[in-house]
C-alpha cells in the first residue's frame, strides 16, 4: 500500500477548528490520507503517555505514524561529542517512535563543509554503525533509521551518499527527498526519466525490497543557484519542481509501496490529497 500524508499539522488543522494532536487523525480523515511524520525537530519533548496516546488515537483511522528526529544531529561532525550526542538523539527519538507505534524515524546527516565528502560519509557511516547498535542493545530493533536525502550543496546526502549510509546494516530504509534532490541539483528533475534514474539507483544499490517500501518527503522548494535549498514552498508554485505526476505514474506502473510525506509550507494536507489523487488516477489506467 502507498501511503500518503503531511509532516506536521497543516494550517488547515486549526482553520478547520482543530487544536489537539489527538485529533490529527480526524483531521487527515478528511482528506483520506493515512500517514503522519511527527516532528521532533527541535528535540524530543513529547512525554510517553501522549504519545501512547497518539497511537490509539490513530489505530482505528490506519493511519502510519513516522518520526523526524531533531534537525541538529550530525552524524558526520569531526566533533566525537557530537556523534555521540547525535546518537543519544536518535535513541530518544526511537523511544518516542516506539510508545506512539511507529516504525520508521528520518534522520538528517550533517554538514561536510570542514572536511572531504568521502571523510565526513565515513564518520556518517560509523555514527549510524553505532546508533543501530544502540538501538539494537535498547531492544528497539524494530525501528527504521531513515537517513534523508539533503537539499543543500555542503550537506552530506546527496542520492549516492544517502544509499551508501544504508548499505551500514539492510534495516535502514532511504528517505528520498525529492524536493531537496532537485533543489541541490539545481532544478535537476525535470522529466520521467530523472525519475527514473533515481528508482533504478535504490534498486541497484539496495535491492528490490527497500526500493519498494521506501520513505519519501515531497514538496517543491526554492533554490538558489549556488548552494541549494533555500525554502519550501506550495504546490501552487509554477517556477521551482520538482512535479509530482510522472513520479505518481511510475510507483504505480512498477506496482511500488513507499510512504509519501508532503512537507509543503503549509498546505502539506492538500498537497498530499493531490499526490494521493495523482497515484489512484495512474492505478486506474493500469
């Protein structure tokens, strides 16, 4: 099953008369959607008992709960503490995924800025080496660490890099930004065909099996011409991509089951309606 839905509440959420995170999956009812990335961005702060809470809230509307650890993790800093206070990080972040039911937490890189690509994915790689051990050790086992795919230039994570900190241990599962893909690269996605590029090279690296139940964000986001991603934007953008339709006709000819998260600004609700509109329009001319 293709999953679909936003990362964080939309500004629809409270327009609509919505205020608790317990009513999210009401809220994502509306608009059909069945997946939700909480945002741990800025720390771990919700407590164990809501997010047990959030859980029995989302069971009886099917809704997939996902995790975005703090945005301040780097898992490539030539800081040791820093490594290891980005492992400390993932863990609490796999404790909260685990009490609310979810299986899967994104997990950003770091910077390669002070130090050679190659040297900073080789301290990325035994950062994250040690993170899966933790959470093996914790008896987490069953949490994804998802390391996404970055939209600035000096960002470690770009497409090879992200599939390379996965060949680390098979349960990590790539979270391919596409937004940030195409913002990093200039406005690199441009037709079907980039797309393609992109898929074929999960499978070749990773296999069949994490290509299909891969971990997506979508969204358009500005650029600028020299260092990437500058902002996230709507769909109602006609100037940055990338477009989600050619992507949409390819999961459903190749029959695959990722988890699209929208991360529009703002409207990553209707947004993601659209994306999930999109992909059923596409299973139809099957």
């Amino acid at each position: 099953m293709v999953r679909f839905g936003p990362a964080g509440t939309p500004l629809s959420f409270h327009q609509k008369g919505f205020r608790t995170q317990l009513q999210i999956p009401e809220y994502l009812k509306e608009f059909s959607l069945n997946a939700f990335e909480y945002q741990c961005g800025r720390g771990v702060r919700i407590s164990q008992e809501s997010a047990q809470a959030l859980k029995e809230a989302a069971k009886p509307y099917n809704i997939q709960l996902s995790v975005h650890a703090p945005y301040y993790i780097s898992l490539s800093s030539t800081d040791p503490q820093k490594r290891e206070n980005s492992i400390d990080y993932i863990e609490k972040t796999a404790i909260a995924a685990a009490a609310m039911g979810a299986e899967r937490i994104v997990v950003h890189s770091g910077s390669c800025a002070s130090i050679s690509r190659q040297a900073a994915l080789e301290l990325a790689k035994e950062t994250l080496k040690k993170a899966q051990q933790r959470l093996d050790e914790k008896q987490l086992s069953q949490i994804h660490i998802c390391p996404e795919t970055m939209g600035k230039v000096n960002q470690l994570g770009d497409l090879k890099e992200v599939l390379e900190l996965c060949k680390v241990d098979e349960r990590l599962i790539p979270c391919i930004d596409f937004g940030h893909l195409n913002a990093r690269s200039f406005g690199g996605i441009q037709s079907q065909s980039d797309y393609i590029s992109i898929l074929n090279e999960i499978e070749q690296q990773l296999g069949e099996e994490r290509l299909r139940f891969f971990h997506a964000h979508f969204s358009k986001i500005e650029y600028t011409k020299t260092g990437g991603e500058k902002q996230h934007l709507t769909f109602s953008d006609t100037v940055y991509g990338p477009e989600f339709e050619p992507l949409a006709e390819l999961i459903a000819k190749r029959k695959l089951s990722p988890t699209f998260i929208c991360e529009s600004a703002g409207t990553q609700a209707e947004d993601a309606q659209f994306m999930r509109e999109q992909y059923l329009y596409y299973c139809s001319q099957e």
